[in-house]
C-alpha cells in the first residue's frame, strides 16, 4: 500500500434517496455521511447534472485520509481534481487498476470516531 494513506471510508452509489442523506449543492451530490454509521460507508446519491465520471457514479470507492493531497496524488490517474466538497476538507479522485480511490486531506485533523 502507498505510503502515509489511512483508510477513511468506503463509498457507495446509489440511486435511491436514504434516510439521514445530505445535500451538497455545489457538487449535485446526497450524501449519507461516513460517520453516521458504525463501519464508515458512505452513501451518495448523484444528482443528473453532477459532473461526477461514470465510474464513480456506479462503482464503490475506497477512500483514504493523507496529510498532502497534492503529493499523493503525484504519478496518478486523477479523474476528479482537487476538490473542497466541506469547510476543511480537501479531496481528489484517481482510478486505480481500473478503479476509484478517493483521498482527502484535512485543514485541521477530524475527532477520531
């Protein structure tokens, strides 16, 4: 495993609105926060007009916490640039061996569930 990555979360798509959902509006996206369950998934609901590749619209991710965004991402295939989808946090997408991995990097270090 790349060096420095923590794992996060793990992302599922879905299609179906699920209680608990939030709305980001500037991304098109419902989420279900990671932190709302005791196993860390998060759900996500992409609105028509979300610019979201196909892949991640449809196909689970891992997602890891690093402390240099700009450095993991370093020699990957980013498919969704650096991005703040929340006050203090950074993330990025890159496809790995054909599938996607999210890395997010916080301003300030979030309380440990």
């Amino acid at each position: 495993m790349k060096s420095g990555l923590r794992y996060h979360h793990l992302g599922l798509p879905t299609t179906e609105p699920r209680p608990g959902e939030t709305h980001i509006p500037h991304l098109g996206i419902h989420v279900v926060p990671f932190d709302s369950n005791p196993f860390g998934i998060e759900w996500m609901r992409f609105e028509p007009q979300c610019k979201v590749p196909d892949i991640v619209r449809n196909v689970p991710h891992l997602a890891f916490e690093v402390d240099d965004l700009e450095a993991a991402l370093e020699g990957e295939e980013v498919i969704i640039q650096p991005n703040s989808p929340s006050d203090g946090v950074r993330v990025a997408f890159i496809l790995s061996h054909g599938l996607p991995v999210e890395f997010l990097e916080y301003e300030t270090p979030p309380v440990p569930r």
